[in-house]
C-alpha cells in the first residue's frame, strides 16, 4: 500500500434514529471540537502512556497490575488478535490512531505486512510520523489526515480495522457511517474490531446523564456508541460472525492509574498558572468518565467484532 495515499478530508452528517435532522451547519462544530481537542490536549497523554497509548489497558493474568504500559499494550495485543490476521502480507487501517501507538505496536507484529492510521487532528499526523520515522518497522507505517466517515480509499483494501476509543467522537449512536465505511474498505472474510466505551441501556438517572454529558464534552466526544444498536446496525449491514467481548472488569487495574494522573496532571496545571481551556478540559473528562464507569448497568467497556461476509467462489 502506498505510504503517500491521498485521503479526501470530508465530514459526514449524524443523527440519532430518535432524532430529527439538524442543519449540516450545526454538525460540522463537532469536528472542529475534536480538532481543537487535540490540538491542545495530545502532550497530557504523555502523563497517562510512555508510549502515548491514548486508551485504557487491560489485565491479563500474570500481568503486573501496577505496571500500566504493560496492560495498555495488552488492549493493543487483544485488537490485534481479534482482527484474525493470517499469514505476512496484511493490509491494517486505523481509524482514529492518536499518535499512532497502536499503529506501531502493530508495525511489530509478523502478521502486519503494512498499517494506516487516519486521524483528523493535523497535529497528531505530524507528531505520530515523527515518533515513527526511525523504528524497524517505520516502512510498515503511514500516517495521514482524514475522517473515517468517508476516506478516499479504494474498496475491499484492508485485511483488518480497528477502532479504539475513537467511534465515541462520532455524533451517531449507531455509529453507521463508521460501520458502512468499514465495509467498504475490508477485503471479503476481513474483521471489523471496535474496542470503546458503550453505552448498554437507554434509561439513565441523572447522575448518569449529568456524568455522560460533562464526560462527552469535556473529552469532545459525540456519542459513546449504543453497544445493541452497534451490533444490531452491523447485522442490517451484512457483518456476520458478530461477537461482544466485556472487558469492563479486565480495565479496572488501568482505570484505577485515573485519579492519581488527575492529581498529578492538576497539580502541574496549577502550578504553571495554566489556563488553556482544552487542558483543563483533559484533566475533568476522566473524573466525570469514572463516575460514568460506576454505573455498570448503563455504561461498560466492550470489544465488538465482525466479519465482512466472504466470497465463495
């Protein structure tokens, strides 16, 4: 695959099926936030990851569960598995890849013979090429801007693709233009991994709806995904072979690292008189996120995979 690919920067519409539809004028400020997001925020994840892992981990046994990098690589492994990668020559797109940790993690691995991240913050395409540049497995990698609602990819390109805690920026709860562009791009037989926080069920108190919208906006997100309208969406789409991973308690040792970063991070904003908005915006996101994670009937940490149906010949 071509490291210089071009990818058209374009942003889709997004709506709630209960909602009506808004003006693409009132959508497209979400894009903006998420932009204006990052542009600020990206340096606090070096707070969180060494290696700017920007999701959360997850224990397996035998994994020290004071040693977070450890766990955060293990969310990278278990994404990686799931996609079902056979042989040396496979093609991996990730949508929404931060500054690429994942992108590289995966750049390691055998069974990656090329990976694409895509993110539509200018910033973190820069700073992930750069941290990228001088590994062995740099000719793996390519880092480009674009919006994974609608890319300039050909179809049917990709053995694998993945997206971790980046469906939540999406306005939708079903995430359609995410799971339509997936299909496109997948190669017949390839694996579709979602790996985010989801919402289980549509009746909150409000406690929860207070957490979920300071959550949602302090972290720039539009909707946490709707994990039954997800699975359901896929189906009506034409994934087979659907699976729903729970892993909320396997992120728990990770979760925990929360308030001490919070504490840590505060404490330097404090210090240095910071008043950027987006990094205080940084630092209350996880706050709220955790009560959120507390409501376990409402809100769980999921890892959601389907295949593109294969061609038999």
């Amino acid at each position: 695959m071509p490291a210089n690919l071009m990818l058209k920067n374009a942003l889709t519409t997004h709506t709630h099926p209960t909602e009506q539809a808004k003006p693409t004028s009132e959508k497209i400020p979400q894009l903006e936030r998420v932009q204006a997001y990052y542009a600020e925020a990206s340096e606090g994840y070096r707070d969180w990851s060494k290696g700017l892992n920007m999701h959360f981990g997850t224990y397996e046994w035998g994994t020290n569960p004071f040693n977070l990098e450890a766990m955060l690589e293990n969310t990278n492994r278990a994404v990686l598995q799931s996609l079902k990668l056979r042989g040396q020559q496979n093609y991996v797109l990730d949508m929404g890849c931060g500054l690429g940790a994942t992108a590289r993690f995966a750049a390691g691995q055998t069974t990656v013979a090329s990976i694409t991240g895509i993110t539509i913050a200018n910033n973190q395409v820069k700073e992930a090429r750069a941290l990228s540049c001088d590994l062995p497995g740099a000719h793996k990698l390519g880092f480009h801007r674009a919006d994974y609602h609608h890319t300039s990819f050909e179809s049917a390109q990709f053995d694998g693709i993945y997206a971790i805690e980046s469906a939540c920026h999406s306005t939708e709860h079903n995430k359609t233009s995410l799971l339509q562009e997936a299909l496109r791009l997948l190669k017949p037989g390839a694996t579709l991994t979602l790996c985010d926080g989801f919402m289980t069920t549509q009746t909150h108190s409000a406690f929860t709806r207070l957490c979920y919208q300071k959550t949602c906006h302090h972290w720039a997100l539009g909707h946490f995904p709707d994990l039954h309208q997800v699975t359901a969406h896929m189906a009506e789409l034409g994934f087979v072979n659907i699976k729903v991973v729970d892993l909320s308690w396997r992120v728990l040792p990770s979760a925990l690292f929360v308030p001490w970063m919070i504490i840590k991070y505060g404490v330097k904003l404090l210090c240095r008189g910071d008043r950027n908005p987006q990094h205080w915006h940084h630092l209350l996101a996880p706050l709220w996120g955790l009560g959120l994670a507390m409501n376990r009937k409402a809100f769980g940490y999921y890892l959601v995979t389907g295949d593109k149906p294969d061609i038999k010949t």
